[in-house]
C-alpha cells in the first residue's frame, strides 16, 4: 500500500503497528510517505507518536494556523518534540479531543490511533481538498489516500460500484462519497469517523457550506473579502520550503499571485502554460500580471503535438477515471522539474465570486422555468437542438425540479433518460441539497463547491499535483473566506448576477489594466481535433475494454464514434468512456493479489 502512493511522498517513509492491552481492541498498522515541507527534520517523521498518552498519527495536508494553535496550547499537552503542524494536531487531540478539528484551518485528512480508548479517529477537512478512501469489511478496516493503495492490499475483490458507475457517466467524474470499487468510499467533507476493532462506529458532520442571508454595507462587504482572502493567502505561504504560484493570468490566479508577492518578502515564482498556437493560449496576460507583481516568471510553452502526447500520460496517473485534469498534470510537471513541492492555485474562486455560467443560468432557470415546464418534455427537447443536448435542457427546464436537480443537469454529460437507455442505475446527486431563502448565488456557490469542486477540480488537482511530489494549495478555500462569502451571497442592487464584481471591488487594484474585463477564457485544447489524429489509437484501446464489459454492454461505442465524427456527439462523451476503459485495464483489470493478501494469509495458515 505504501510502495502505491510513494509519489506523494518521495521525503520519507514510515510504518507501525499499534495495540492496546486489550485484546478485543485488535490492532492498528499505520502508514505514511512524506512530502516533507514543514519541519523538514527526521523529528517531522510519521507515523508520529506522543509518548505521554501513547497516542499515534498519520496525517496528510497542512494546518495553516498551527503556530497559532501550538502557541494556545502551549505547555498544558506536555513537551514538544518538532516543529511539525503534525505533533500540533496530536497536542490539540490530547488537550480538546475530537472538538479539535474545529480549531484547525487547512486541507488535511488524518487518523488518530487513541491508545486509551483503542480506537482510531479519522477527520477529512471542511471543503474536502484532500482525500480519504476507506474499505469496511469484517472486522477491518482499509483506509488510505488514494485509492490505488486500497487496490494493492490484495484485499479487495474487483467488483464495480453501480452507482459510482452511473455517476461518472453522468458527469464524466464519480460523485462522492462513491467510488467505482463496491465497497469503497470517501469520508465526506466536514466529516469525521470513528473505528473500534475494526468497525466503523460512528460517522458525523462538524461542518457544512451553508448559505445565508446577512444584511450589512457594501463598503464593510468589499473590506472583509480584501482582509480574509489576504489573510488566507498569507497562511497558505507557510512553509520551510520555497513556495510558487500557478499563474494563468486569468482574475483567480492573477490576484492570488499579487497577494502572494506581497506577502512573501521575497521574489516569488510564477508559472504559466502556454502554446505555440495562439487560440489557446494566455501568457500575454499572466507576462504582465508576473511585471506588475515583480516575480520572476516561468513560460512553459508547448506545441500542441507535445500537450497531445503527455495526454495518455496523465490519463495514467489518474487514482479515478476523470474527463478533466490533464492541464493539472502538465502544469504540475513543470513547477516540480524546477525543484518546487509546495505551489498556490486561483482554484475556488469561479465557485465563490460566480465565475461560471452556471450562476446565470439558474438564475434565468428559476424565473421561466415554472412556465416553460409547460411546455412538453418532447418539444422542450427539440426547442434545445434535439438529441443528447436537448434531453438535458429538458430534464433542467423541469417545472418541478428543485434547485439542486437543475445545477445537476447543467453539470452533466448525459440526461437521466439517456442513463435508462444505457441500462445504467440511477446516478447519485451531484452536491449538497441546498433549500431556504438565502441569495441564489449563495444557494449555487454550495452546488458548485460540494458539486463540481469536490468530485473533479479538487480529486483531479490533488491527484494530478501529488503525482509529481507537488503540493498544491487553494487560498480561495480557505474555510473562514468561504462562510464570510456564503454569508453575503454575489448579487448586485438590482438582483441580476455578476461575473466576480465583489472580488474585482475587493482587489481590482492589483491587477494591470485589461485582466480585470476581458472575458473567462480558460484552459481550451482541440480535443475533438487530437482525437480524430494523435490520440485516435488511445480512444479506440479505451473504448474496445467498454466493448468487453458487461455492466456498459448497452452502449454501443461504434455509435458514439459514428455520432461524434458527424458532429452529433460533443467530444466528451466519448473521450469519457475511453478513459474509463483505460482505467478499468490499468487499475482494475491488472490488480493481482499481493503476497500479504487475505486469500494467501489463509491458505498459508
């Protein structure tokens, strides 16, 4: 399991197995590979022990406040022993217990092995930046941060969750909590979980993104999004390692960046992806944002033969199949051939500020919706341009679907009709269920971070980084920066929404002119093109392992080719199940029993 995801942690490597004097507790190994970046000394090391209450810890993320809980703390938990946001967290366990976690700002997933209690305590941050998957079966318990680590126990039989199936068809990424592995799951965000003898006891909530409705002045609103989001990037600069900074030169990053230089006290780095070809590419604009700000600037420019090559590369790498994240991979790639294990993202602020159309649209959805829902399904369907396009717009112009139901069909791939036809189960929900009267950007800000951020921008960036040995970090989701937003939600005097007016009100002042209003660009490739060329070989060795499965026996992958090279069928709902077959072959279909496996343990003994 730990030879399965060293990548995230080339630094260091450590094991333990722990036990009470009670027999019936049974015991517990941990495991960790380090990404050493705060404490670099062999004192930061884990599996991490407190020798006054024999308690244990692995622990994955960063505590950006740890220096202002360790200093709360003080000496009332006993002796320090490192500088390691790690032992802060296993004081802050023996001094407050589990209400610890709500003392903690930062990405993180952790276990706790409790030596008095014999139990182990599992907590996952509030916005879910970094993962935790686990596997209950008899009497034990699997739980890593990725699930290729679960597969090379040996333990797991090959059977496919149907649910997480029909979910990452739907959406072209698989909901949490589910997995496509039955059996295997996520903890939730905001959630913790206790395990005794190897039984899972209790799961709960400590926090949820919740919308509000708060009334205050304009000017009190535009000061506390400035303080917050500097005080988060502040935070997020900590660390005994040099830290860089994506830098698209889109407003998200742009203003990151801008905060960053000045708070780090030194040069910061930057890095842009570009292009050879133009359509696609951005640098002129991170070029002058790198100028303003004084940093010293990486532009690593690509061909697009040579993006199109490291395409199936980065497929490779993927824990779960997604139809996303190859810019993430490539990107990450750069910053860690230059020596870097720590970088700052823009990531969280389309969700925050309603950078996507998603905001208008439902905005638009909320008022005609009641009447064209009268309308028949048919002719709603046609209205829209007929076929796969049309059942969706049908399915979101529903009269009676909630909120929650319409951000779903604007974020999916495939109508729930077209799911039926597939002989697929019916998807889970994409995001939380929001309901009240809070402001509706508010109300789609929760959507789109427990939706879209959580099962695809968040996994895809933390598996995609850590690949590469990269940490990467999102002030943006800075959890305080978070509510101080939900709570004012994004719509002007007049009701209309916005595309990110109260974050350029807040800090418009650091970007250079011509940043600020030029329109969302975003990262674009011509996958329609590459899959008709370089990578055609890739899609048809995806699409012949869908052909041999059974549970996707309905679909019929010459259609989807035959629709998609007559323009009937976007790119993306093919691309989807070819790397789904990829995945399937390299991740699911190879995986053999390893020596340790339950099965040889049994007919060993």
């Amino acid at each position: 399991m730990v030879a399965g995801i060293k990548h995230r942690g080339p630094d260091d490597d450590g094991f333990q197995i722990v036990s009470t004097s009670r027999e019936a507790d049974g015991l517990a190994a941990m495991a960790n590979t380090r990404l050493a970046i705060l404490d670099l000394s062999p004192a930061g090391h884990q599996p991490m022990h407190d020798p006054e209450t024999g308690n244990w810890i692995v622990f994955n993320g960063e505590i950006y406040n740890h220096l202002e809980v360790r200093a709360e703390i003080g000496e009332r938990a006993g002796k320090w022993h490192s500088l390691s946001d790690t032992e802060t967290i296993l004081h802050a366990y023996r001094l407050w217990g589990r209400d610890c976690v709500l003392r903690l700002r930062g990405m993180f997933a952790f276990a706790i092995w409790d030596a008095t209690n014999g139990t182990m305590w599992c907590a996952r941050d509030r916005l879910g930046i970094k993962p935790l998957y686990y596997c209950a079966q008899k009497n034990a318990l699997l739980f890593a941060s990725e699930v290729r680590a679960l597969l090379a126990s040996g333990w797991l039989r090959s059977e496919l969750d149907h649910v997480g199936l029909a979910g990452y068809v739907r959406f072209g990424a698989v909901p949490e909590p589910y997995t496509l592995l039955k059996g295997v799951q996520s903890l939730l965000a905001g959630h913790w979980m206790l395990v005794r003898a190897g039984c899972i006891e209790k799961v709960e909530p400590y926090w949820h993104p919740e919308p509000r409705q708060a009334d205050v002045e304009r000017g009190s609103i535009v000061s506390e999004i400035r303080t917050q989001l500097e005080r988060a990037v502040h935070e997020h600069l900590l660390s005994d390692v040099p830290v860089a900074c994506f830098l698209s030169g889109g407003i998200d990053s742009s203003i990151v960046t801008a905060i960053a230089a000045k708070e780090l006290g030194r040069r910061l780095q930057t890095f842009t992806l570009g292009f050879h070809e133009t359509r696609a590419d951005e640098s002129a604009y991170a070029d002058a944002v790198a100028r303003k700000c004084g940093t010293t600037h990486h532009l690593v420019r690509l061909s697009h033969d040579e993006v199109a090559a490291q395409i199936p590369i980065a497929v490779g790498a993927m824990d779960l199949p997604t139809m996303d994240g190859a810019n993430t991979y490539i990107i990450s790639k750069a910053v860690a051939d230059h020596g870097f294990k720590v970088v700052l993202s823009g990531l969280g602020g389309d969700e925050l500020f309603g950078g996507y159309p998603s905001f208008q649209r439902a905005a638009w959805a909320e008022r005609w919706a009641p009447s064209l829902g009268l309308v028949p399904r048919s002719l709603r369907a046609l209205a829209a341009g007929g076929g796969n396009k049309g059942r969706r717009a049908a399915e979101f112009l529903d009269r009676n679907a909630s909120l929650s139901a319409r951000y779903a069909s604007l974020r999916a791939l495939w109508s729930r009709n077209d799911l039926e036809q597939m002989g697929l189960a019916d998807a889970p929900d994409w995001g939380d269920a929001v309901d009240g009267d809070a402001p509706l950007a508010s109300r789609v800000s929760v959507l789109e971070l427990s939706g879209y951020m959580r099962s695809v921008l968040l996994r895809d960036s933390d598996v995609l980084s850590m690949a590469h040995g990269l940490e990467l970090r999102v002030p943006f989701l800075d959890h305080v920066l978070v509510e101080t937003c939900l709570k004012y939600g994004l719509a002007d005097p007049e009701g209309s929404l916005l595309n990110k007016a109260w974050l350029l009100k807040a800090t418009g002042d650091l970007l250079p002119r011509g940043v600020a209003d030029r329109p969302k660009q975003g990262f674009i490739l011509p996958m329609a093109e590459w899959m008709r060329g370089p990578l055609k070989g890739f899609v048809g060795e995806g699409l012949a392992v869908i052909d041999g499965l059974k549970a996707l026996s309905k679909i019929k992958t010459g259609q989807l080719l035959d629709d998609f090279e007559h323009g009937r069928l976007q790119w993306s709902r093919v691309w989807q199940f070819a790397v789904l077959g990829h995945w399937l072959e390299d991740s699911f279909f190879k995986q053999q029993p390893l020596p340790n496996s339950r099965e040889q343990l049994a007919t060993t003994k």
